[in-house]
C-alpha cells in the first residue's frame, strides 16, 4: 500500500530510465526506488554522478558504499533497523550500476561488509480469534482490508490494481480475485464470504450501476476500498452484515 508521499523529483535521467526498465512490476519498483533515493540522498549524490564515477573511479564508489553499509549497520545494531533492510538498499544501488553497465565494481568485495540476515521470518499463521480481535479494532473502511489481506494472501501491493472486472462473486459465496490481470505475474486467490459481504453491501449503498469492469476496486482516498468506502450511517449495517453466519 502507498505509504508516505516520497519526492522523487531526484530520479530522472537516462540512467534511471534502464533502472525502472529493469523492474516491470510497479508495486516491486516503488520500494526499489525508495530504497535508492535513499542511498542518494546519504551519499549527496544524482543517479547520473553516481553511475558516471562508477565507470571512471570503481575504487571511490566501493569506499562509499562499504561506508554506507557501514553506517546501516550500526542503525541495525542498534535496533532502528533489520539486517535484512541493509542488504535491501544495496540492492536497489547495485541494480542502478548493473543497468548502466558498471562492471568493474568488486560486489565479492562489498558484500562482505554485509550483516548477516535472518533467511526466514519469524511470522506465523494468526488465529482466528486474532484476525477477529484486529476486524472489530479496525474502524469502517479498515475491516475489508483485513479480511481480504488474511483470507486470499495477497500482498498490499496488489491491491490497488485490482478492478471490478477481477472479482468474481461464485458460488457459495466465496469471492475469486484475479490478482496482476494483464501481467506475466496473474494468478487467482479467493477472499471469504466475509469479504463478499463488504464487496456486496459497497455496491448495494452506491450502485453498482457506478461502476464498471475498468474501476478500481482499491481507492488511494485514505486507504479505503472502493466497496469498503462506507459512510458512518452505513456503519451499522455493515457491522450486521459482517457478524452474519457463513
């Protein structure tokens, strides 16, 4: 999900061009580029001047990136942030290089000063009485997010190309989402009846008549749904709709 607005006016030129030609998928883009405007701004420098010195002095640029890596680490010593999240910045920088064909740097060499990350998370299935306990502390345009994140998987990045045209309502009353339609990354996930509850109630209150195969089922308004954009009088049917047995 789009967090805080970042200027990205820094990220221009031909060399980020190849950057962004690199990562086809805008939600897998957004963090890469985060991360590298990051490491530019750490380092006062533009995509170009940082490519252009890695061409004609490698040596330089690998003193400033161990010393990037060097200055994270502390921070993930001290807890501000993970291991994992070092590795993550350099490889947004090295993606950058790589695109704009900088092969003389010593990667061996610069990944050595890395800390050593956990290879596996420590998350976990949440209950049911969890997942329950974080829908009712969630306000109105909250609990449809909720419940079609833990019922079909999907990543928060997906959410906002999803359109009507992805949501099947079937059978049973289990929701079938078609998630990066259009994109080599489609597959098919499906969201519980709870969710179709939201997507239905959305649609009875504004009109399905709205919309059409083309509209956003996800509305950068505040982190709302389009069917989970509910106004307050609606509240207290959606309340009922939701605690409906399946």
């Amino acid at each position: 999900m789009a967090g805080k607005a970042v200027d990205r006016s820094l990220l221009h030129g031909e060399s980020i061009e190849q950057f962004r030609a690199a990562i086809r998928n805008a939600a897998t883009r957004d963090p890469y580029e985060r991360r590298l405007i990051g490491f530019l701004k750490s380092v006062m420098m533009t995509p170009y001047d940082l490519v252009a010195k890695a061409k004609s002095q490698p040596s330089s640029i690998e003193k400033i990136l161990i010393s990037f890596i060097s200055a994270q680490n502390l921070r993930a010593e001290k807890g501000e942030i993970t291991a994992g999240t070092v590795g993550n910045a350099l490889k947004a920088v090295k993606l950058l290089l790589e695109m704009n064909d900088v092969t003389s740097l010593n990667w061996k060499k610069i990944k050595r000063v890395l800390p050593k990350a956990r290879r596996y998370a420590l998350d976990r299935v949440p209950t049911i009485d969890e997942i329950q306990n974080v829908v009712e502390a969630a306000d109105i345009s909250g609990k449809p997010l909720t419940l079609v994140f833990t019922s079909s998987g999907i990543r928060e990045g997906a959410i906002e190309k999803l359109r009507v045209a992805d949501y099947t309502h079937i059978e049973g009353r289990v929701g079938r989402l078609t998630v990066y339609n259009g994109d080599p990354e489609r597959y098919v996930t499906f969201i519980s009846p709870a969710s179709c509850r939201f997507i239905s109630l959305r649609w009875w209150i504004f009109g399905r008549c709205s919309l059409n195969a083309g509209t956003n089922l996800y509305r950068l308004q505040r982190f709302n749904f389009i069917f989970g954009k509910l106004y307050v009088s609606s509240a207290r049917w959606a309340c009922c709709i939701y605690n409906q047995p399946s």
